[in-house]
C-alpha cells in the first residue's frame, strides 16, 4: 500500500511526493504500527502468547475476529467487534507499553 501511495504521489508531483509520502504515511498507519509493535513485545513472552493463543482461537467468533485483526483487514475505524477489539487491545497495549519494554523476553 506504502508503495502505490509513493507512486501515485509521484506521478501527480514529483517534487512535493517525499514531504506528501511522510505525511500521508503517518496519517494511515501510524496507529497500525504502533499496534503491531506492541503485539511483537507480547509474543516475546511466551506465558502470554501461550494463553493468547488459546483464547484467540476458543471459539468460531472469536478466531473469526483474531483472523480479522491479524490480517490487517481491521483498523480503528471498522465498525463491530473486530473494530472495537483492535481500538480496545491498542488502549490496553498503550497502558501495558512501559512494562512490555522493560521485560521483553
């Protein structure tokens, strides 16, 4: 997605396309990043990823969710539970930041 962005950017003006890129970037997928970064310090605890695991595919909804969420198919702005779980595990995530830095396995 980066790179049609980067293209479509170019083709419409070269000069301004990198400081148009870096804003637009940021714009679209900071937050995802954000998320996923916090996701990669969770699965370096394996207790955690463990019991994730486990309950990311309890049942049929819930591993329907998890597929959603892990695919990118999902971000803050979806509607339903997968929506509301990616803006939920961000705000968890966001408070859990600082000891998921500190004690990364």
């Amino acid at each position: 997605m980066s790179g049609m962005l980067a293209a479509d950017l170019f083709v419409e003006d070269p000069a301004t396309a990198p400081e148009r890129y870096d804003h637009l970037v940021g714009e679209q997928f900071d937050a995802f990043l954000r998320t996923g970064r916090r996701f990669s310090f969770l699965i370096g605890h394996p207790w955690i990823l463990n019991t994730g695991l486990r309950l990311a595919v309890g049942t049929q909804a819930i591993a329907d969710i998890t597929l959603k969420v892990m695919g990118n198919l999902v971000d803050g702005q979806t509607p339903g539970a997968a929506g509301f779980v990616l803006n939920a595990a961000d705000r968890l995530l966001a408070l859990a930041d600082p000891i998921l830095r500190r004690t990364r396995a």
